[in-house]
C-alpha cells in the first residue's frame, strides 16, 4: 500500500504546481485583457478562450485535490446515527460507489476527447479541442485511483481482524 500512497502524494505535487501556474496564469491573463480593453480599446483574440479552459482545468484539479483531502461534497446523514462499525461499513460503501462512479465517467470522458479529436475541432490559435478537454479522462481517473485507494484502505483492517479470527478459531 506505501508505493499507492506515494504515487499519490506524487501526484498530489503535481497538481498543487499545476493549480498554482494555471490559476496565476488565469488571473494574469483576464487582468491583461481588462487592462487592454479598458486602456487601448483592444484585447488579445486568444485570452477568453484560454482563460475559459484555464477555468476547466483549474477547476477539475481542484476537485482531484478535494477528493485527496477529504473535502468534496458528501452526504453523511445516516453515519450521524451509527455505531464506528457502521460508519466504517457505510464510508467502505461510499468509497467503492465513488470508485464506480469516477471510473465511468472516466471512461465517458475518454470516448467524448477521442470523439472530438476525430472531428478536428479547433478552439484557438489552431490549438485541437480535445488537447484542454484531457484533463477530464485524467482527473476523473486520478479521483477513481484515489477511492480505490481509500476503499482498500479502510477495507484492509476488516480483513486483518477476520484473519485474526479465523485464526484464532483454528487454534
């Protein structure tokens, strides 16, 4: 489990660099064009477009970095009312749903880039579209590694104790 859990923290650095460029780079490039519309009666044709896509991608590693942490949205309304071991069983549940869940729309968002490069649309500067639209297939899937990772987690001290049992009754 230590080689998953620093392949995480691997590409946890990642995104917070990631998150630290793209978004000082969005907010530099949306000043620059209100800066240049306001004082030259001009902007740059490529800043929308980009600041647009630096929102996607800013806001899609954002959520990666919320799964990592703990901090997405969740619904904890019958954990409230049960014992640890019901909880550890309901967050067991939640983790392996959410694993599902990011997995398919990881693979929904592989067949949507892949669909759009065939189509050889263009967003700006001849740049495809699908080369900004990545970032959905490859979050989607960092978020369903870490479920998978959170699910085998809390999973693994069930199974020891269940282990230890079985053990125990064979003595």
């Amino acid at each position: 489990m230590d080689r998953w859990e620093r392949t995480d923290e691997i590409i946890d650095r990642i995104e917070q660099t990631l998150l630290v460029i793209l978004l000082s780079a969005m907010i530099l490039i949306a000043f620059l064009q209100i800066a240049l519309r306001n004082a030259l009666a001009t902007g740059l044709a490529w800043g929308d477009p980009l600041v647009r896509n630096l929102v996607l991608w800013v806001g899609f590693i954002g959520a990666a970095l919320a799964t990592r942490e703990g901090k997405h949205i969740h619904i904890d309304l019958l954990p409230r009312w049960l014992p640890s071991s019901g909880k550890t069983f309901i967050e067991i549940i939640n983790h392996l749903f959410s694993f599902f869940i990011c997995s398919l729309l990881c693979f929904a968002a592989l067949k949507f880039v892949k669909n759009e490069a065939q189509m050889g649309n263009v967003i700006f500067s001849r740049i495809p579209a699908w080369i900004p639209q990545i970032i959905l297939p490859v979050t989607f899937g960092v978020m369903a590694f870490r479920y998978g990772l959170r699910f085998l987690k809390n999973l693994s001290p069930i199974v020891k104790v269940n282990s230890i049992h079985n053990r125990e009754g064979e003595i």
